[in-house]
C-alpha cells in the first residue's frame, strides 16, 4: 500500500481512538460545594434575605439553624456592609453555633446556705 494511501486511513483511524478515548474518561466529578447548595447559607444568601427586607430577626434565625459557609476575612465583610445588612446579622454570621456561652452572658444563680 502506497503512503498515500495509508495517510488517510491512519489519520481517521486515529480520530477515532481520540473519540473513543474522550468518551470513556469518566465524567467530572460532583461536588457537594456549598455555594451551590440552596440549603446552607453563603454570604449572598444573607444579602439577598436583607434585600428581600426580612427581619434581622428572622435572618439569625435562619443563620442560627441552617448550615452555613460564610466567607468572613475582613475584606468580604465589606459586601454585606455595603448591601444594608444589619451589625447584628453579621454578629450573628461570626458566631459560631456551636460556641460556648460567653462569661458574663447567663446570670449565675448561687443558694443562701441556710
């Protein structure tokens, strides 16, 4: 077979072994990013609830029992400043739940011997 003959057929030869090859990777893998999860509170999410003008609250409500993944360095706080949420929404995006009572915060309760 002459080297003209053989060109076109190794060159459709070998785009369909690139076809192939593309096709059988496996397709990109998903992931549970929570930017994209409607359920768990972002920044945006919080500007948006503020826009929308629900109650301060109601919007710590929500960031006290949703999942949340808040981008707090100080310069990300700037946006929700800008955007009119409140000191204490964004108090309440730096708190963490799970953080124990602040000293001072609860009334200690002491017995009179008797």
């Amino acid at each position: 077979m002459s080297s003209r003959r053989l060109l076109p057929l190794l060159v459709s030869e070998l785009i369909i072994t690139l076809a192939i090859a593309v096709s059988a990777q496996a397709p990109p893998a998903t992931t549970s990013d929570s930017a994209s999860d409607p359920n768990v509170l972002t920044n945006q999410s919080i500007i948006e609830m503020a826009a929308a003008k629900l109650l301060e609250e109601v919007i710590i409500t929500k960031i006290q029992t949703s999942k949340t993944n808040f981008d707090l360095p100080t310069p990300a706080l700037v946006e929700p400043h800008n955007s009119r949420v409140s000191v204490n929404v964004v108090k309440a995006m730096m708190t963490p739940k799970n953080a124990p009572p602040r000293r001072g915060s609860q009334k200690s309760v002491t017995k009179e011997k008797t």
